[in-house]
C-alpha cells in the first residue's frame, strides 16, 4: 500500500534499537511510529535550542535596557 508520507532508513546500534524496541512495545506503537515522534521531538527541542542561542546573543549585544515606566513615559512625552 503506498504511503503519502516520505520514508528514509536509519541504522541503529544494537543499545538504541532495544531502547526503542521497549518503547514502542509498551506503548503498543509501530518502532517507524516511535522513532518518528521521537525524531520530531529531537526537532522540536533543536529548533528552542537554536532560538535561544540566538536571543541570547540579542541580549548581550542589546545597548540599553528601559523600564516599564520608562518606556510608557517615553511614548506620552513625559
């Protein structure tokens, strides 16, 4: 039966496919179902990471920082 889904091949080690052998079993899923919910949570989990390197170098590179007050008085002309 074809699948509208793309499909790639993954070798495992002997440790890694026990682990998700187990995984899959108790939680009564396909392994190709587990290793891709655990693969876009591997994504999900790099992309945060990814944008919090960035923010961060926003952060140290940021010139001033305002207070609350400050920038409401800033925006009424005070």
């Amino acid at each position: 039966m074809a699948t509208i889904n793309p499909r790639i091949n993954v070798t495992l080690g002997a440790e890694a496919l026990d682990v998700l052998t187990w995984l899959a079993g108790k939680e009564k899923k396909s392994l190709s179902a587990k290793a891709g919910e655990l693969i876009s949570i591997a994504l999900e989990m790099e992309e945060d990471w990814r944008d919090s390197r960035i923010a961060d170098e926003r952060l140290a590179t940021a010139k001033k920082y305002y207070s609350h007050e400050e920038a409401w008085a800033s925006l009424s002309g005070k």
